[in-house]
C-alpha cells in the first residue's frame, strides 16, 4: 500500500516526522510471556527503528485480580534476553513516567471527571440483571444487542432514586450516532455502522479504570503516533478513536491521532488461536530448549512479514531497515516449530566457536553436567568439542545429549536401547578387538585412534564400518547418534576410552 507518489513509508508517517514516531508495546503481566506478544514487540520495535524513532516499554497492568509482579519480573526478562531495547519504560524512565497503569491511576481518576464534567461521559446505574435482560430481548426481537442508552437522559430525579437504592454507577463514554470509518495500515480502510457503536464502559461501579479508558489516554499523553498490535482488538479501535477525539476536544491532549496496524493472529495446531495456556506459546519453553534471541525473533518476524528477495534469514538490524508495516500479510500465522529449528540452526552455526561453547555452558549446567562456575578445564574442552556438534545442532539443549559423555567418568549411562540395537553377543568381539587396537595408540590422536581402529575392525575383522563403529560408539558416548567418533575419543582421553569399553564388555550378553 502506498500514497500517490509510491512511497509506504511517506503513506505510514502521514504528517509525522520519521524521529516524531512514537510506538509502544504494552503487555498486561498475566502468566508467561508468550510468543504472539513477543511478534507484536518485535514489529514495533523494527518499526521505531526503522525511522528512528521511540519505542516506549508500557505495563497495563490495572487487572489486580490477573497481574502479578512475578509475570511483570518476567516479561521485562524476557525482553532484556531477546535485545528488544526500550527507549522510555521501566528501568529507564522517560518523559511519561510512570510506564505502569498501576501507578497512573490518578491521571485516570482526572480524566475521567473531566470527561464526566464536559458531557462526554455519563453515569449508568443500570444493573448486570437489567442489562442482561434487555440484551435477551434485543436479540429475541433480531435488534443489536448492545448497551441501549437506557441512561443517557436521566432526570435528577431519577438518578436520586437510583442512589436512594444504593447503585453505585459506572461510568460510560457517549458516543455519537454517526459511522466511524479508518484506515488500518494492514487491511485497509475499515467502516463500522452507528449501529454496532455502543455507549461502553470506562470505569468500573467500585472506581477501576478499564481498558477501553487507559489505554488511550495513555497513548495520547505519551504522543505514541501509531498502534501496531493484534487483530483480536480491531473491534475496539472505533471507539478508542472516538475516545482520542474527545480527549483533543477537552484539551487532555493534543497531536494528530494515532495510526492503526492489526497484526495477524499466531496460530497453532488446527489453525487456532495461539493463546498463553497453549504449552508451545511459552517464551520460557523456547529459551529451555536453548532456542537463540537471533534465531526466535528472526523466525517470529516472519509470521506475518517477509524481508523480500526470497529470503528467510536476516538479523534484527537488517529488519529494522527494511521493515514496512504495509506489508504485514492480513492472514492469520502458523507457527511451524519445525521452521522455528531450523532457522535457529542456521543462526547458531552462524556462533564463533567461543560464543557456542558459553552458550551452551547453562545447558550443560541445568543437566548436572558442569559445575556452577565451569572451571577453565570443563570449558576448554567444550570448546574443543564445539566443532565436532556445531554443524548438527539445531537448538542449544542438543547439547546435553552430544556432549554429555565427555562429563562422565570411567563409565557412562548407556541408553537401553542403543544397548538393545548395538550390543548384542556379536558386539562382544568387536569390543576386545578395538580395546586391544586403542591399548597400543600412540600418539593418542584422531588420526592415530581412526588409523588403528580401522586396521583392527575392517581390516582384520572384515566389517563394515558401520558395525565395526558402532559398538564402540555406543560403549564410549551411550548413545548410537553422537559427535564424530575418532574425534570423540581423542577428547575423551585413553583411560576413560577403555575403561567404558571394559565396561561394555562385562554387559554384552553371552
């Protein structure tokens, strides 16, 4: 989508200065982070980036009875660990502080008597059963079954009987009798009829500010320019507009209104919904299985957004430049895990071997397998070992499986069923004959060790490599799939190489 002259970013800005671009992403603090809310971060931090604007980091966290300081520690973890800086936000402060709806709750309070005072907003005293009732009836008679505007027009009179019976009001935003229409950066420009447009609540009857009240008075104080978030809340862009209207009429702020991009939902098995319960939209999930920030958000990105040219693999600097909200694909997302490794595994063999060896480290940790600190030895030989994996991994954790043997001492756990594959009675002689071969190495180096063991198994015993291999492998790593064989031993030293090999020997069955 673009404007007369063909430029999308001149279409985008409107009469917003590129460094004027102000977004934000604002996560409420219920539950884990998961990976939708992290799409809808990256697209507005690449989108700030790309005309240098701000990214502002806000918390709407005014659902007491949902929001916990645990989840609020763990989203801005989160973001810290992807590299999603913030330019104004908790930890760093800015203009607009507080970032935390919690802690705003005074401004809400303000405006909304002023929205009260103006006649922009008015009090309904009408009761959960009545409103109830009368939504039954609306759609019994094929009507819209929205809030009717019952209390409007209240009389002085009657507002005295409501609060002679103890109604406490809440507080709802008149709006007006004519269609909202809009143009969403994603899909277009939008209509919604007078007639799906009702008077809604902003403050609760025990004084809570909602949603449809915070959320842009936040915005509109904080001058964010344009809103990138999920398509699940187009429905509430008409009013909210409505909203910022209002809010410039009565002086609470000023600037142009901010510009709407709904995002396409990130879905997952049977095309649904990925929500926060769904397992595989943990955040958490993905940093355990030693996925990379590189490799997640470059993945992430292209749920919905291509940087063109075919390509599927690009840094977050590289997205930042190219990133065009106009091209955002309107349709709902899958997440392919399979893709996410993938892509993944093409960032971390993009690691030095140093920078794989670190990160690696927590992984090997978590599994037992290295001491917290890691001495200089253990990371030396991790570093050794890099090489030997770097191309085989996909994700970080692989590396508890392919480099835990180097851990273990003279014996090693044996995987009972590459034991049942592999060290059967024929095994046996393959065994002595490698321990026999292995004895006279010298030097003890991945040539020699390969050298010997081929002389000893294929040539002398007459075997394939691949049964002449195995029952070494399995012996020495537990495993039949490991890092290459000969490289392997030289790392794991002669003592323990014949020590697992005795000890294979005393399992193999007779």
């Amino acid at each position: 989508m673009t404007d007369g002259s063909g430029s999308s970013d001149a279409f985008v800005l409107g009469d917003v200065a590129p460094s004027d671009v102000r977004v934000r992403f604002s996560p409420s603090p219920t539950g884990n982070p998961h990976v939708g809310v992290i799409r809808a971060a990256l697209y507005n931090w690449a989108f700030a980036r790309h005309f240098g604007g701000t990214f502002v980091f806000r918390i709407e966290d005014t659902d007491v009875s949902r929001d916990t300081e645990e989840s609020y520690e763990a989203m801005l973890d989160a973001m810290r660990w992807l590299g999603l800086h913030w330019d104004e936000g908790p930890d760093v402060g800015g203009p607009h502080a507080p970032y935390r709806q919690s802690l705003r709750r005074d401004i809400y309070a303000d405006v909304a008597a002023k929205l009260l005072d103006t006649g922009n907003a008015y009090h309904c005293y009408c009761t959960p059963e009545e409103l109830d009732e009368r939504r039954q009836a609306a759609r019994a008679a094929g009507k819209p079954s929205g809030y009717d505007g019952r209390c409007r027009t209240l009389s002085s009179d009657q507002v005295a009987a409501y609060q002679a019976e103890g109604r406490q009001p809440v507080l709802r935003l008149r709006m007006p009798d004519t269609a909202i229409t809009f143009t969403d950066l994603v899909r277009g420009e939008i209509t919604v009829d007078a007639n799906n447009l009702f008077d809604y609540v902003l403050v609760r009857a025990n004084g809570h500010p909602l949603y449809p009240l915070v959320n842009p008075v936040d915005d509109a104080l904080m001058g964010i320019t344009h809103v990138l978030r999920g398509e699940d809340l187009l429905s509430s862009t008409p009013r909210q507009l409505v909203l910022h209207e209002v809010l410039r009429d009565i002086g609470v702020a000023d600037g142009p209104l901010p510009r709407y991009a709904h995002l396409p939902l990130v879905t997952g098995e049977g095309n649904r919904k990925l929500a926060k319960r769904d397992p595989e939209s943990s955040l958490q999930l993905y940093r355990d299985r030693g996925f990379l920030p590189e490799g997640l958000l470059n993945y992430l990105a292209l749920l919905g957004w291509s940087i063109g040219e075919d390509r599927e693999v690009f840094s977050l600097e590289e997205m930042a430049e190219a990133f065009d909200v106009t091209r955002v694909n309107s349709n709902a997302a899958r997440f392919d895990l399979r893709k996410a490794e993938a892509i993944n595994g093409v960032w971390l063999r993009k690691l030095s071997v140093d920078d794989l060896a670190e990160r690696m480290v927590p992984h090997l940790q978590a599994a037992g397998l290295l001491p917290d600190p890691v001495t200089t030895e253990a990371l030396e030989l991790i570093k050794a070992a890099t090489p030997l994996v770097q191309e085989r991994m996909t994700v970080l954790d692989e590396s508890v499986g392919m480099l835990g043997f180097l851990f273990a001492g003279d014996t090693v756990d044996i995987d009972p069923a590459s034991a049942a594959k592999v060290l059967t009675p024929e095994a046996k002689p393959v065994l002595e004959a490698a321990r026999a071969a292995l004895d006279q190495v010298e030097p003890w180096s991945t040539e020699a060790i390969e050298a010997a063991l081929r002389a000893a198994l294929v040539d002398g015993l007459g075997l394939k490599p691949k049964h002449a291999f195995g029952p070494v492998r399995v012996a020495v790593t537990g495993r039949r799939v490991s890092p290459p064989l000969f490289e392997s031993l030289e790392l794991l030293g002669r003592q323990r190489t014949l020590a697992r090999i005795d000890a294979a020997v005393h399992v193999v069955p007779a």
